[in-house]
C-alpha cells in the first residue's frame, strides 16, 4: 500500500489517491519511484505520473483527486522520501513513501517531469553507498594510472624528438595540432558530440588559450636543453609563483602553513638547480616560463574567464588546443621557419631512421591524451586530490626520465629534489 502524508497546504490522504494501491502487486516486493511535475490552475484532471516497478514491469499509475475534478494540486509538484519498516511477517522490507509539496510556477502549461528507474530493494540492481564508493575509487585510480602513464610516455618521446631534432617551436606545434586533428576527426564522426560555442566563448577562452601556449612552448624549450628530469624539478616551483602572482596582483591572502610550505619548494629547487650535472640557463629560464605562464592560465580560469558549466572535460580542452594552435603557427614560422625544420628532419632521419616518424607521431599523440585525461578528472576528483596527483605525476615522470635516459644524480642533487616535491605536496595541503 502506498501511504501518503499530508503536509501543510497539501492535499489530504482522503482526497489524493493512487491506483496502484489497487494493484494486485505486493506491496512489499514493490518500489514507488514519483515523478513530479506542475499542473495548470483551473485544468481538468493531473498531470503528475508515477512510474512503478514491480516484478520489472513498469506500469503508468495516476494520481488522481477524489474530491472534484480539479487538478490534485494547484501549482505544486510532489517529491517523496523512502522510509524503511520493517516488518516481521516479511523477509523483505516494506516502503512507505513521505509525500511533500513545494510550491512550483502554476502558469506553466505542461508538466516537467523527471523520470528514475525503480530499485526493488534488497535486489540485485539496488545500489549501496558501498559499491557506489568502490565505484568512484576504482574510477579515479584508473583516472590517475592514465594520466601518469600517459604523461611519462610522452616526456619520453618528447626528449627523444628534441635529442635529434633541437626545434622546441615545431615540436610545440605538432603536438597542438595532433590533438586539434582527433578531435576534428572525432566530432565529424560524432564519437564525441560537438559543443555548442558562440563568441563571446572563444572571447572568454583567448587568454587562457594565449597563456596555455606560452607555458608549452617554454616547457619544450627547457626540456631540449635540459634532462626532462631537471626541467620538472624546477616546474614543481609553480606553487611558489602562484602564491606571489595571488598576493601582488591580485591582493589575495594565504594562511601561514601555505607561506611556510613554500621554504621546502623554493630551497629544494635552488639545491637542485646549484647541483645540476648539466645545467643549462636557458633550460631553467625556460622552466621558470612555464610555472609563470601556468598560473596565470589558472587565475584566468579561477576568475571566471570561462564558465566551466559551458564548456567542459574533454571538449574543453579540444578548444583549448585549436585556440593554442592559432595563436602558436605563426610564431612558430617566424623563430624557426621551414628551412631549419627541413634541415633538421632529413639530419635527424639519418641519425635514428624510419622510427624519428614514429616518435613525433608519439609524442604528439600522448600529449594530448594526457591533457585530455587530467582535464576530464578535474570533473571527478577534488582540487586537493588533484593537486596531490598532480604532485605523484611529476615525481612519476622524474624517476622514469632518470631510468630511461640513464641521467646522471648526485646525492645532494636528488636531495634537493626530494625537498621541492615535499614542498609541493605540503603546499597542497596547507592550501586546502
């Protein structure tokens, strides 16, 4: 039996009915899911429907007034509140549902309803906060097994291009252009559906885009003069950047624990830096780009430059790199220029062969998924559980580059290291 109650401005038990209390279903292998819409003032009849599953059948059930022919609530939608009894003469428990009003627009003409599925409960399909946590747990491992294993694939290729091929510029480009490609490809397909955009988006969007860009280019340029090791030690510094740009500029204040997690950060990276086998100045001026681009590609966001319930996770980021890519091929052209590119390509063709193909197709490729996999998890996971994995991603990509590229350490050198990535992580703590 479906049991409603009254609430204050609602209708009675004795005037609302359901029909379903009239079906021959058990009440106790049954579960009433309302769906909840508005009715016209002076209409005849309802127009809120109640969808019931019994025995997978789901049947369409009225509400209806028993009193006169008017509408069961003027203006008015039902929502309702599964309360469990249990009951002793039963293996299952019975559901009660808590009918309550809220007053909605009575001019609307039709209902606006909301239909869900129906859960016998106990049954296979009922779904526990247990399996829903396991569920999000295992979504979001598998968000971070992605991300980290995609960005080491491409720091690795990506060195291995700028190894024989010293052209940061065209590298840059390839891989804005790979990722603009997929997702040309991808919506014409409609694997992915098309965004709906107007101006004043991509008005919202240029300097985020503006900024993105140069953060890119300058983190290629490091890493051709630098080992990929070194260049993400000093990107680990961004927090400290951030911390400044907020307080300057934007007059933000931060707690002390945020002051002091950035000791570590600033000391580690200076250890490193002064340690350095192969240092090299425009590697870590180029690094030290890159933190400042990327905060302000943040704070543009943060500010409200782009409304992420617009535009969002993977084709946020497809946006972003068409944008990028427009603003980086002229550039592109102008520093470096087809000769060189063609110098360059036909000397490292020579040097390594057929696979130089292989790897800027790679490093292309992999830059993009990576993007594209952390700029969807920021739609899953906190900012705090984000930052975190955003820390574990850097200290991934060092201890591979390391072990790939047989980098030479000193001991004072991977202190010094140790020290920036505890700053990292103890920043995004204190930050929280």
């Amino acid at each position: 039996m479906l049991m409603l109650r009254s609430v204050s401005g609602v209708a009675t038990p004795q005037q609302l009915c359901c029909t379903c209390c009239h079906s021959s279903t058990s009440p106790s292998t049954s579960f009433h899911n309302l769906q909840y819409g508005s009715s016209r003032a002076g209409a005849s009849g309802t127009r809120a429907m109640q969808a019931i599953k019994a025995n997978s059948l789901m049947k369409p059930v009225a509400l209806k007034d028993l009193s006169n022919n008017t509408p069961f609530l003027t203006g008015q939608s039902l929502r309702f509140t599964p309360l469990k009894n249990a009951v002793a003469s039963e293996k299952k428990p019975s559901w009660k549902l808590k009918v309550e009003a809220n007053a909605i627009d009575a001019g609307n003409s039709q209902a606006d309803g909301f239909p869900e599925e129906s859960i016998v409960p106990g049954s296979d399909d009922e779904v526990t906060p247990a399996k829903t946590a396991a569920a999000q747990r295992l979504k979001i491992g598998t968000y971070f097994v992605l991300w980290w294993s995609l960005n080491v694939v491409f720091n690795i290729y990506n060195k291995k291009v700028l190894n024989v091929f010293p052209y940061p510029w065209l590298t840059s480009t390839l891989s804005l252009a790979a990722g603009s490609s997929i997702m040309f490809v991808s919506w014409a397909t409609r694997l992915v559906k098309s965004p709906e955009l107007d101006v004043e988006f991509w008005k919202a969007l240029a300097p985020v885009a503006l900024a993105h860009t140069i953060g890119h280019v300058a983190a290629t340029v490091s890493m051709s003069k630098v080992a990929v090791s070194f260049t993400h030690i000093i990107k680990s510094a961004e927090p400290a950047f951030s911390v400044l740009i907020s307080r300057v500029l934007l007059g933000e204040n931060f707690s002390l624990p945020v002051y002091l997690s950035l000791i570590p950060i600033i000391g580690g990276c200076a250890l490193t830096a002064a340690t350095e086998l192969n240092f090299n100045i425009t590697g870590f001026v180029g690094a030290m780009i890159s933190n400042i681009a990327f905060v302000f590609r943040n704070i543009f966001s943060k500010r409200g430059m782009v409304k992420s319930n617009k535009v969002g996770g993977m084709n946020y980021y497809a946006c972003l790199s068409i944008l990028s890519l427009v603003f980086l091929t002229p550039f592109a052209f102008a520093v470096e220029g087809p000769k060189l590119w063609a110098t360059g390509w036909q000397q490292a063709s020579e040097t390594v062969g057929q696979q130089f193909v292989w790897w800027v197709l790679a490093q292309s490729v992999f830059y993009h998924l990576y993007n594209q996999v952390s700029y969807m998890s920021l739609n899953e996971i906190s900012p705090l559980t984000f930052s975190i994995g955003n820390t574990m991603k850097r200290v991934t990509v060092i201890v591979s580059s390391i072990i790939v590229f047989h980098t030479p350490v000193l001991p004072v050198n991977a202190v010094g290291a140790a020290i920036a990535i505890l700053g990292t992580f103890l920043y995004s703590q204190a930050k929280q």
